[in-house]
C-alpha cells in the first residue's frame, strides 16, 4: 500500500508544483492519475520515487517513510516500488530475458552480479514474469527489435522480477496505438489483482481511466482536484481539469 | 494608401541593403580563403618547378627499385610481426587505461567533478602529445626496440580512446540507466548491467579503428628507434638498397590494407 500525505513541492525557480497532496492506493487497486500539462502529475510520481526531493509532507510505503530516507537506506526501501515510463528503457542490446531478469538486481549483491552476471534463479523466473505478460516465446530475442507495446510489456514484466508492493506508471502508453494501449492497461489491471499491487497510472487518455481504473484522482496546478471510484466520475470534473489548457 | 506605400517602400530598401550586405560578405569570405591559402604557399616555401625539373630523380629511384628483391622476403616476417605487435600491445594498453578514465572523464556518470577535471587533463595531455615525442620519451627510458613503441603508442591511444569513450558514454541513452537505478541496483551493478552493454559495441568498434591507426603509426615509429619494419626500411633506404625498400613497402601495403579490411569487417559485424 501507498500513502501519500501532505506532500509539496517547489521548483528552484520557485514554482510550487506539488501542493499539500494526499493519496492512498491499496494492494489490488488501479488508481489513474489525470491532469492537464505542467499540472504536477509527472512531478508526483517523481516525489513518490524521490527523484526529485519534496519540500515537505510523507511517503509511507509499509512501514517506510521514503521522504526522511537518504542513501542506502532510501535505495533498500524503495526497491518495494518499481516505475515504468512513457518509453520502456530497455538495454537494446541485451536479451529480453537479461532485461527481465535486472529487475531483480537490487536484491542480488555480489561479485558475480557486480561483474555483468545475473542469477541462474533470477533468469529462469524471468520466464515466468514474461509468461505473465504474454511474451514467453521472445524471451531470447535482443530488446532492440521488439514493438513499442512488446517492449513496454517487457518492462512490466522487468518490474515484476522486482517484486514490489507499489508500481506507478508514468504515461505507460503515451507512445503506444490505441490498441497496443489498451493492452497495456487490461494487463495493469490485471496485475494489480492477481499480484495484489497498488497501481498508481498517471494517463493522458481519459478513456482509459473510464475503461481500466478503479479510481481516479485529478490534479490541477498541483493540488488534488478530485479522488472518485470510477462510477463516480462525472465528465464535467474532468473536463475543469483541461479547461485553459488550449489556450 | 500613400503611408502603405511609403512602408512597402522602405521594406524594399531595407531588402536590397541585405542582399547587398549578403554579397559583401560572400565576397570577403572567398578574398579571405583565398588569403589563407595564399599564405599557406609562400610559408611552406612551395615551389611546383623544382617538382617538375626534379621528377627525374624520382623516376630514378622508382627504376632501381624494380624488381622488389623477394629473396628477402624471410627476413621481413619478423619485423612486420613486431610492427603489428606493437601496435597491438599500444592499443591494449591504451584500452585498459582509457576504459576507467572515460568513465571518469563522462559528466554524465562521473563520480565527481574533481575526478572529471583530473581525467579529462590526464586524456587531453596524452592526446596533445604526439606519438612519436613519446617514443623519444620512452626510448630514453627503456633504450631502442619495440617495447618503447609499445609504450608510445598505449600513452597516446589513452587519450585518443579516452575522448572517444568519454563522448560515448555521454551521448548514450541514460533511461535504460535511471530505470536500473530505481530498481534499487547499486552503482556498480548499473555500471555492468547498463552501460556496458549499451556502450560495449561503440567502444569495441572504435578501439578496432584504433588499432588499425596504430598500425600506421608503428610503422613511423620504426624510423625513431622502435624497431619492426619501419626501422628496417629506414636502414634499407639509408644503405641504397632501393630493391629491398620496394619489398618493404608492399609487405607495409599488404599489412596497412589486412588491419584496415579486418577492422572494418569486425566494425560492421558490431553495428
């Protein structure tokens, strides 16, 4: 589970991008996040992973505060959260299953893996995180020639060789067609349920959210415009969120 | 309709100022190549006649040096395996030094700014240093014969390589590298698992082209004292023995084309 509690965040320039933010996402659940450009969505996620240093408010992932966290401790800590992005951020030259299998890194210190080697235990897992994602038989094949919706299910399945408690996507089909998106999201949510995996997705394509989320959360110059079950989600709430944006 | 006129007019004006303005400068531009090329004639004390009235002593050479004396054919193996492996011993040594400096020398996965600024002088000073001044260096070090070649050409290759390997991890795609951070790999692990593989078959490609530059150069490196054939047809040149410089230079030929061939062959097979 993932809390989010009075999270803010201001930009060097000053800019508050993130202000007082509250969020939950329980194991099991899809959350989307929707919001317009510069709306602080992408900054969120980035809080959350503490690529970028909050000015104030809490992380709690289990029992770890992620926001008072520094160095090895942070990086232990954070290995419960895995993130995938708009583009999948494979090694292209490595096999679909070395890819897989480096999810696991974090939990494997030693002098073989330090040297460019990885598991036997880990690479024949990762077989079985490729099965989940539908991609068993490409396991071999170098990341570099797979499809824009091959290789983003490859870097879901990197993530589930992770073995995290949280996975926040950060536009994971932005780059994809409407097809190869849906995918993607039936998959999310797919995982979410049968790993028991807080999913928080941040989306463009409001669609999407209507289809596949079990909530949906608006944000709006960095502070919370709505968090609704998807039932609840009135077309209007969503369209504030844009109103401007045009312009 | 008179003051869009007078606009359009004054628009007209400001046009043909710029063309004129455009040509001026086209104009200056060729004067001043030409002037550089100019300068560049009278400094080097070039003199096309002396060429021309001087062609027959070329002519000469070329005619005493046919056919090339194959009888020594024997005793070329020996110094064209040393010039190779020179240039082999060069370029590994050069790998193996340029690898952590470039890394080092990389902004963006350096360790820090000191160590950036210490690996990108010690690169810029091995680069700066012709090859041949080293194996002057060298020879005053270690005596004649190849191993100071050797050294010559691994100080030099450093900072060739190290530019090249440091430009190459810079340019790199670094996603694949923030996403094995956030799965909670330690710096090292990031190192192996991310950027060597990304960067594994640039590197390999461009220490291939080192190698065949090396090459090259351990042949110019035999006239300084570093053995291998060069010094052997500087030592045939200097006795008059223009038959044997013939057979040196197509066992030079044959050896310059093999390493270039070989390299690109490899270099296409890593693309």
């Amino acid at each position: 589970m993932l809390r989010v509690r009075s999270l803010s965040m201001r930009y060097p320039n000053g800019k508050l991008a993130l202000s007082d933010f509250d969020l939950t996402v329980e194991a099991g659940e899809l959350v989307v996040v929707l919001g317009g450009n510069g709306s602080g969505k992408t900054t969120l996620l980035r809080c959350i992973t503490r690529t970028l240093r909050p000015i104030s408010g809490e992380i709690w992932l289990g029992e770890a505060n992620l926001a008072e966290l520094e160095g090895d401790r942070l990086r232990r800590a954070r290995m419960k959260l895995a993130l995938i992005s708009q583009h999948a951020s494979l090694v292209r030259r490595s096999s679909v299953a070395t890819n897989v299998a480096t999810g696991s890194l974090g939990r494997h210190f030693n002098l073989w893996t330090a040297l460019g080697g990885l598991p036997a235990s880990e690479l024949q897992a990762a077989q079985g995180y490729l099965d989940d994602v539908g991609l068993a038989d490409l396991a071999g094949q170098r990341a570099g020639t797979l499809s824009g919706g091959q290789a983003q299910r490859v870097a879901i399945a990197r993530a589930l060789a992770q073995r995290p408690d949280v996975l926040l996507a950060d536009e994971p089909v932005a780059s994809l067609d409407p097809e190869a998106a849906q995918e993607i999201m039936r998959l999310l949510r797919r995982l979410a349920q049968s790993e028991k995996l807080a999913v928080l997705a941040v989306l463009h394509q409001v669609e999407l959210a209507y289809t596949f989320a079990d909530r949906v959360i608006g944000i709006r110059d960095g502070r919370m415009a709505f968090d609704t079950p998807r039932a609840d989600l009135s077309r209007e709430a969503v369209q504030r969120l844009y109103v401007g944006e045009a312009a | 309709m008179t003051v869009q006129a007078a606009s359009l007019g004054a628009k007209s004006a400001w046009a043909d100022w710029g063309r004129a303005g455009a040509i001026a400068l086209r104009m200056a531009l060729i004067l001043g190549g030409i002037l550089i090329a100019i300068q560049a004639l009278i400094v080097v004390e070039a003199r096309p006649q002396d060429l021309i009235t001087g062609v027959h002593g070329m002519a000469d050479i070329i005619r005493r040096s046919w056919p090339p004396d194959f009888s020594k054919f024997d005793d070329t193996i020996w110094p064209a395996l040393q010039t190779v492996d020179v240039a082999l011993f060069g370029t590994v040594v050069g790998v193996i030094l340029a690898v952590p400096l470039a890394v080092l020398a990389a902004a963006n996965v350096t360790a820090n700014r000191v160590a950036y600024y210490i690996a990108r002088g010690i690169i810029g000073f091995t680069r700066a240093v012709p090859d041949l001044v080293w194996a002057l260096f060298f020879v005053t070090a270690v005596g004649l014969g190849p191993f100071p070649g050797g050294l010559a050409l691994g100080v030099h290759s450093v900072g060739m390589l190290g530019r090249l390997f440091a430009e190459t991890i810079e340019h790199m795609d670094m996603a694949p590298i923030h996403a094995l951070e956030l799965t909670g790999a330690r710096r090292i692990q990031v190192f192996t698992h991310g950027i060597v593989p990304t960067v594994l078959p640039s590197l390999l490609g461009i220490s291939l082209y080192r190698l065949d530059e090396n090459i090259r150069s351990s042949l110019v490196l035999g006239f300084v004292g570093a053995g291998g054939i060069g010094f052997k047809l500087l030592t045939a040149m200097n006795l008059f023995q223009y038959r044997e410089v013939s057979l040196l230079l197509i066992v030079v030929f044959v050896i310059v084309l093999s390493a270039e061939r070989i390299s690109a062959a490899l270099r296409n097979r890593l693309a």
